[in-house]
C-alpha cells in the first residue's frame, strides 16, 4: 500500500494499481486479491470460503433459536459470552455430520450421532456452575422424573444473602431440521434454606409434542426474600443451567 503524493489525483485501476481514498487520504496499491463479495460468490479460489459461510450461516439459524428454545432457564442470568459459546457448540456438533459434503454439513444430522448428543449433553451453559449441585441427581425419561439424592443445604453452595434455591425442571422437544420447538416446563419447586431433607424431586407433567429431539434442562438460582418478595441473586456460582438428558 502507498499513499500518493501530488496535486492531481484520480480513482480506478491502472497498470495494475488500485487508486482510492482510504479515510481520506490518496492510496494505491496493487489491484486484486480482496476478499470482495463477487469475488466471494464467484471466484475459484473461495470455493471454501463459500463452504464455510453455507455452514455457519445454518448454524447461526439454530442458535438463534435454540436460545428462543431455552429463554425460560435464562431469565436473570447475564453472560456475554453465551451466544458465542453456543456458537462453537452447534460449529462442532455440524462438524458431527460425516454423510454430507463440505457445505452441506448440518447441526441436524451431526446431532443424531453420539458425539453429537454428548456435545450437547456436556455443554457448560454456566461455567461458574457447571454442575448444579454437588451431589447425585439426574433425569428418568420412563417417570419424567428429574431427582436429588444426598443433598443438604450446607453443600449446596447458597450464598450468604439467599433465602432459598429455586429449582426449574422442564423438557424441550427442538427439531434441528426444520429449528421449531416445544416445551413442557414445570413450576419451580422453592428449597428453603432451612431445608433438612437429603433427597427431592421434580416431576414433569408430559412431553412435548412434535417431533424432534428431546431434552431435559434443569436450573437452580437463589433469591433473597425482601419483604415477601423474592430477587435473584447474581454473579459467582449463584445460577445454573444444566442439559441433564438427551432422548430420541
């Protein structure tokens, strides 16, 4: 790139060089090789660029609505890396789609395969919770059950100034051909934090209708009581969301 020089100066190509006004200021340089739409939609040599635009394009789709899908379990949680994480989670589950050619690879068919689903599955929507509780729990697809077991309030990492912990358990039924959704999601069960039981559950009431695949999410937050009313409590290891099944 120079920068030109001079009283006269003109705009276009000649001899090779590009004449234009970069902020304001003359410029040459030599014509060719920006990466310019046409040449993006036309040339030979981006013939990969164009693979990896298809993709990701299929991919930002199904973020987009996947979010929509889970917005139930995101309300009151800020994180401005989400979408972007998300982003890399459906770019590797794409990649899972080993039948279809470069630029054609899709979220719905590399989700069918197991590394798909544990994609999934093993996604840490809240890395500063990634587990929800610090004891055995998990989801039972024949009852519907998404159950506790060795828990106690001590371990449960309330904050100093939660009252209780609110657990919400639901299933999304999301079908990744053609990005629509349906949800079930129950109403949240409250754990005081005088709570001295070891064991809960939370059962939900049916599946979603549809079709597509099926997944059970869970959340916990903690809120402080004011007054009779309840605020969510935010930053460190006060919220968590968790995919704690994957069904067909």
């Amino acid at each position: 790139m120079a920068k030109q020089r001079g009283v006269i100066f003109f705009e276009g190509t000649l001899g090779g060089i590009n004449f234009y006004y970069r902020k304001g200021v003359p410029t040459a340089r030599v014509a060719g090789g920006g990466f310019t739409r046409k040449a993006i939609k036309t040339g030979a040599n981006m013939v990969r660029v164009r693979e990896s635009n298809s993709e990701f394009a299929g991919c930002s789709q199904v973020n987009k609505v996947f979010k929509q899908a889970i917005r139930p379990f995101l309300i009151g949680y800020k994180d401005g890396t989400l979408h972007s994480r998300l982003m890399q989670l459906f770019l590797k589950i794409k990649d899972c789609d080993s039948v279809s050619v470069r630029g054609k690879r899709e979220v719905a068919v590399g989700i069918t395969s197991e590394h798909g689903k544990q994609l999934l599955k093993g996604f840490e929507f809240t890395p500063k919770r990634s587990r929800l509780l610090p004891c055995r729990y998990g989801f039972d697809w024949d009852t519907l059950t998404f159950s506790v077991n060795d828990f106690s309030t001590a371990m449960a990492g309330f904050p100093e100034d939660a009252s209780y912990m609110e657990v919400l358990v639901g299933v999304i039924r999301f079908d990744f051909e053609t990005n629509t959704y349906t949800q079930v999601i129950e109403t949240p069960l409250v754990v005081e934090r005088d709570f001295i039981g070891t064991s809960f559950s939370v059962v939900v009431s049916g599946l979603p209708t549809g079709d597509g695949m099926l997944f059970a999410v869970a959340r916990v937050g903690f809120y402080q009581d004011v007054n009779g009313e309840g605020y969510l409590l935010s930053g460190g290891g006060a919220f968590g969301i968790e995919v704690v099944g994957c069904e067909w």
